[in-house]
C-alpha cells in the first residue's frame, strides 16, 4: 500500500514541477526546449496511473478478504 502513495506523490511532484519548467522554458534566455520537460511530465503521469492500479488492487484485495 505504501508503495503505491509513494508512486502516486511522486508522479505528483513531477508533475507539478514539469508544468512548471514548461511554463518557465519560453521565458529562459537560455533555451533547453521542450522536450525534458515533456517527458518528465508523462512519467509523472505514468506513475501516478501505476501508482493508483496499486492502490486500487491492494483496496480490493482486502475488501475480498473481509468477505
């Protein structure tokens, strides 16, 4: 249970910070791109979507063992 909160805050936080390198990268003088900012942003979504089937599985496995 644990790993799927830790999973599901960290694909927050990368999240929340890679929307705001894309927000931040327009403004830079010194370019960088959009792509390392992009791709932070779909791993963070990929571990909060992995993060959550964690959650989910665990509710249900104890939801079938209070039956």
């Amino acid at each position: 249970m644990i790993v799927g909160r830790v999973l599901f805050l960290l694909g927050m936080a990368f999240v929340f910070f890679s929307i705001v390198m894309l927000v931040m990268v327009p403004f830079s003088n010194g370019g960088g791109g959009f792509i390392p900012p992009l791709f932070a942003l779909l791993n963070g979504l990929i571990a909060m979507g992995v993060g959550e089937l964690v959650i989910e599985v665990n509710h249900r496995r104890k939801m079938e063992a209070a039956k």
